[in-house]
C-alpha cells in the first residue's frame, strides 16, 4: 500500500517511480515504447535469441504483448526457450538459424554461449566481423536496406576489454522512404 500511495504522490507531482534495477535499461525501454507506438509494431522477430533475454525485456520492461518469433540455432538453448513459451502462446521459437539460402551447418558452440558463430571466430573486434567468413555489421546493415529497411536505434550489447564497441542490437523498421 506505501508503494501504491507514493507512486500517486509522484505522478501528481510530476515524477515517475522506477526501480533502481530498471534504471539501466530505463532509456532503452522508453525508445522501443516510442518506436513501436510510432510505428504501430504488432510483431517482432528476435534473430540470435540465445536464453531469451530480448523476449524478456519486451514483456517485463517494454509492456509488449504481440507475438515474437525468436530464432535460435543452438539446440540446447534452443530446447530451453521451448519450455519458457510454453508459459507465453504469443511466443513462437523456431530452432535455427536465419540465412540466405537453406540447408545445415556446424555450430561452433563457445564458452560464451553469446556468441555461437557458424563461422571460426576471427581476431578482429569493434564493429567488425567477428567470425572468419561472417558479414561485418555495414554489410548487414546495407543488406537490410536492399530489404526495405533502415535502423531505427542502436543498442550497445558487448564491448572488448579496452571498452571498444563490438556489438549492438540493431532496432530496424520499414524505411517508407525506400518506395
């Protein structure tokens, strides 16, 4: 009840009540309500969902109800997100991965089970291809603007040890710009 009574008191005085564990994704979350209202999302697709993180960020912080469609190619991680959408209908797991044509590919499974490349890991970092024969972040990118797409937010995921920049999730919408 304390809870419920100061949170009036705040909104009439102007304030919002966020919880201290919330206040690091608190800008993330308010830009993806904004997007989604913006653009009328209904639907979005999680490439790369490893144990679930993202769908759990849309229900608990972003307030999303619509369905998401992860896609996961580790069959371990994969088998787990299973179980956890038994208690969710809107999400659907499909265990595989996305590409440009069909067919069946080693996984080479890491210690950080992040970062599952088909690809053996290369030595280069921020921003760059992070597995030998894996597309460098402009190139998705440009491929996705061929689609019909264009980013609408960046959001930094990992960084090496010298706090440089190596990967984002990429936020991307229809560019009505495109045509």
């Amino acid at each position: 009840m304390f809870k419920s009574v100061t949170e009036q008191l705040a909104g009439h005085a102007g304030f919002d009540m966020t919880a201290t564990w919330r206040m690091e994704s608190l800008p993330y979350t308010r830009r993806l309500q904004g997007l989604f209202q913006h653009f009328g999302i209904t639907s979005v697709i999680d490439v790369g969902a490893n144990a679930g993180q993202f769908r759990d960020q849309m229900r608990r912080e972003t307030g999303f109800t619509g369905p998401i469609f992860s896609f996961e190619p580790n069959p371990i991680l994969a088998a787990g997100l299973l179980q956890r959408a038994m208690e969710d209908l809107a999400w659907i797991i499909f265990s595989m991965a996305l590409g440009a044509e069909a067919g069946m590919m080693p996984l080479n499974v890491t210690q950080n089970p992040v970062f599952n490349p088909f690809d053996a890991p290369a030595t280069a970092v921020s921003l760059q291809q992070k597995h030998v024969g894996g597309r460098s972040m402009q190139a998705s990118i440009d491929a996705f603007a061929v689609l019909g797409f264009a980013i609408a937010d960046l959001f930094l995921v990992s960084t090496d040890g010298d706090h440089r920049a190596v990967e984002f999730d990429c936020v991307m919408v229809r560019d009505r710009q495109a045509g």
